[in-house]
C-alpha cells in the first residue's frame, strides 16, 4: 500500500512524496452516541489506515488524487471560497479540513496530495475520521505547523460538523489521531481527558461487517442528536451528561416517549461504559459480556439504530460464546459491524459461527477483520 502511494504520487506528480503519514479507523467497544451527549465512551484504534502522501506547490492550489476512488481527482485554491463538491463526497473531507483550518488562522498553504488505505468504507469503522485526521496532519506538515492530536481531532470533527453536514462527536477523530498500542481509550467527552485502559493480549478484537449499507444515515444520525438536546432542555442542562438516572426515573413521565426512550439509552450507556472501564482493566469477561449485551439491547430497542442483520449476528454469536464473550453492534449503527471481544482461543468459534449462519439467514456475504487496539496518527515516511 505504502510503495503504490509513493509511486503513484511521484508518476502522477512528476516528484516523490515529502511526507508521508496515517492515521487509522476506530472500533468502539461500548459507549454509542454518548459522545455528543459530553459522556463516556471506550473505543481504540485498528490496524486499518488511512494513508497520505503529501508535497509542497508553488502556488496556493491543493491538487489532491484519490487512488481508491478510481484514481479521481479534486483542485481548488486556498485563497479561494472553498465550495462543498456534490458529485465527489470523498473530496469534501479535505476540502472540509483546509476550510476548517483556515478558519482557526492556520497559514496551510499549496500542497499536492495522494490518498488510499485499508479502512473499509461505509462499515462504521470511520474511515472518514481517518481520512479527516490525516488530511489535517499533512496539511500542518507541508507548512510546518505543529498541532496537537486533540486539536486535529476537534479540525476533523468540525470539518465533519460544519462541511460535510453530519453532526458527529469527537470520538472517532480523537482516537484515530491519539489512540495507543494496546489499549482502548476511555474517554470524558466533556474535557476530553481519557484514561488508557490496558486490552490484555490474550483478548482478541473481531469485527464483523454485515455489509449492509442502509440510506439517510446521516439524517438518522442527526434526528437522534436532536432528540438528545430536547430531552436535555427539557431538564434545563446543557447536555444529557448533567441529568442523573434517579432525576430521570422521577421525571420522566414528563418528557415525550420517544425522547424519554432516547435519553434513557444516554444515561445508562453511561453508567455500563464506566462499569467497562473497570471490567476491562481487572479482564473480568463476563461482566463485559453483560455490559455489552445490554448495550445491544438499548441500542436496539431504546435508541433504534440497529438492523435486523446487526441483531440476527449478536444473537447468533452470543448464543455460541456466552460471556466468554462480549458482543454488540459498535459506531454510529443503521448497519456496519458488529464488534466481539473474545480470547484469542474461541476467534475461530466466532469465525465459523458467523459463517454457517449468516448468509444462510440473510442472503449477504459478511466480512471478518481481526485487530489488536494500535496507535493513534503518525509519520511514516
Ligand atoms: C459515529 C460518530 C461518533 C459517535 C458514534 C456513535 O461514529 O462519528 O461521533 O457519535 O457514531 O457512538
């Protein structure tokens, strides 16, 4: 992947590649859309990458080439207004990022850009996290600009937020840019501190893609933040984080259904996500397995973000490795993948329970990808 970036770069733009720098998708283990809601969160980075390669121009253009998307291309100018491009999506993550650091007064200027990777697109992995934190670092490279990981995450979540138009939190950008070998980071969505939670070696990480790519999932995703900051003004708290389970369970009865359903997701989600934190650490697995079917669970019938692909693979598996595992659908949901933490011994139970039943069940080809928590964004070359 690396050596075709660079030849590429070097045979598309006459000169090799200044720098070169990645940065790579998420899985989260627990905590689903409490980040907007300034809660807990538990994901880690995966051995999937988003690659750039990057070069100085003399003028103040970005010419960028996208080789996983049939080698298109995308130009436009710094110094120019910066327009959202309908016909490639893929270019509005980098053109969103310079926009954004523009807009914060950093002096990006001119650069050629090459992009491809590994991280699979469309399964709730963040591939565009992944895209938007590395796009960021080799704009800041090519002009010398040092930026913290935070600070290039809060750029991509903005970038997200601002020119792409999902409403997103910060969860994905912040692990792709600062997650650490060997564990999952347990985040405060609020002030943005985390703790390293050690992911013991024995523990295997298994995602699962049900391949199975549902419309609007960006509306939905939006609608559902919404519903969360009425449920918050309804208890006059600037988000859910504020409101306790014992305010909620005497107030409840004042809300409308369906956000009362909404909120009560946020609030226990919280509550399992710190109780992970813990089970992780002391490699208790069957109270993860616990924590994390309930999780499944309120995702389900709560929060409503599940498929009936996503539920059919949870149950399947569950049924096999009981809490010898943890299971449940991880990211933004309405499809993608179901995540499993399981000992390195059973992964191949987890393999083959997955494919004696689900195409059978569904008529769809999953895909398997296997990882170990790695690092957060860096320099490769
Ligand atoms: C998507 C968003 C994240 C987070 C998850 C759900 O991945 O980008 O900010 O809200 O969904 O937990």
């Amino acid at each position: 992947m690396l050596d075709k970036l660079a030849l590429t770069f070097a045979a598309t733009y006459g000169h090799n590649a200044k720098q070169i720098v990645r940065a790579p998708g998420r899985v989260n283990l627990i905590g689903e859309h409490t980040d907007y809601n300034e809660g807990f969160v538990l994901p880690c980075a995966i051995e999937y990458h988003t690659l750039v390669a990057v070069s100085p121009r003399d003028d103040n253009a970005v010419h960028t080439l996208a080789l996983d998307c049939d080698g298109e291309t995308d130009q436009f100018f710094l110094d120019q207004p910066i327009e959202f491009f309908k016909e490639k999506m893929w270019a509005n993550y980098v053109r969103g990022v310079a926009s954004e650091m523009l807009a914060r007064g950093l002096a990006i200027t001119g650069c050629n850009i090459a992009i491809t990777g590994d991280v699979p697109q469309g399964a709730g992995l963040s591939s565009s996290a992944a895209l938007e934190v590395a796009v960021g670092r080799a704009f800041a490279s090519n002009a010398n600009i040092r930026l913290s990981g935070l600070e290039l995450a809060k750029i991509g979540q903005d970038a997200e937020n601002n020119f792409v138009g999902c409403n997103c939190g910060i969860m994905d950008q912040l692990v792709s840019a600062c997650g650490q070998a060997g564990h999952a980071l347990g985040i405060d969505c609020r002030d943005y501190t985390f703790l390293q939670v050690p992911v013991p070696d024995d523990l295997a990480i298994v995602m699962i893609n049900t391949n199975v790519k549902r419309g609007l999932i960006d509306s939905e995703y939006n609608t559902r933040r919404q519903q969360c900051e009425a449920a918050a003004q309804y208890f006059s708290v600037p988000a859910l984080r504020d409101v306790s389970l014992d305010l909620f369970n005497r107030e409840r009865h004042a809300l409308p259904p369906l956000l009362a359903k909404r909120a009560q997701h946020i609030l226990e989600e919280n509550e399992r996500t710190l109780q992970a934190y813990e089970a992780l650490e002391a490699y208790d697995l069957p109270r993860l397995s616990q924590l994390m079917a309930a999780s499944h669970r309120s995702m389900k019938d709560l929060f409503e973000i599940t498929t009936p692909e996503v539920d059919f693979l949870v149950d399947a598996i569950s049924h096999v490795l009981g809490d010898q595992a943890g299971v449940r659908m991880t990211g933004g949901g309405f499809g993608g993948c179901v995540v499993v933490l399981a000992p390195g011994a059973r992964v191949n139970d987890v393999i083959q329970t997955v494919k004696n039943c689900y195409f059978a069940e569904t008529g769809i080809k999953e895909t398997i990808y296997l990882t170990k928590p790695c690092a957060g964004e860096s320099r490769i070359g």
